[in-house]
C-alpha cells in the first residue's frame, strides 16, 4: 500500500485545489428583447432563439 512520506504542504495542498472553483454562467444578449439569457438557448423572456418563435411565453 502506498504511503507518503512526507506531509503535505498547504501550500501544495491549495494550489492543487486552485482550479476547484464554479465559474459564472456566460449570459448573452438577446436580440429581440436585449434582455440577459444562456447561449444556445431559447430566450425566457420572449422565447426567440435564431430569430423565430420557438416556445410559447405569457
């Protein structure tokens, strides 16, 4: 069984972990109701995605 054999430093310990983090999500503009929505997406608030009506919105 493997063993270190020396401790392992915080510095070495946290700068492994440096990359461990949630990264926003990369909002865009729609270009209908210029209103901030996930890209690819349809629009939540106007349901247009490439220019065309795609989902029903009240």
């Amino acid at each position: 069984m493997a063993v270190p054999k020396r401790k392992t430093s915080k510095a070495k310990r946290d700068s492994r972990r440096s990359h461990h983090k949630l990264t926003a999500p990369n909002l865009t503009e729609c270009p209908q109701c210029h209103q901030p929505k996930l890209p690819h997406h349809a629009c939540p608030n106007c349901g247009y995605y490439k220019g065309r009506q795609a989902i029903e919105v009240e």
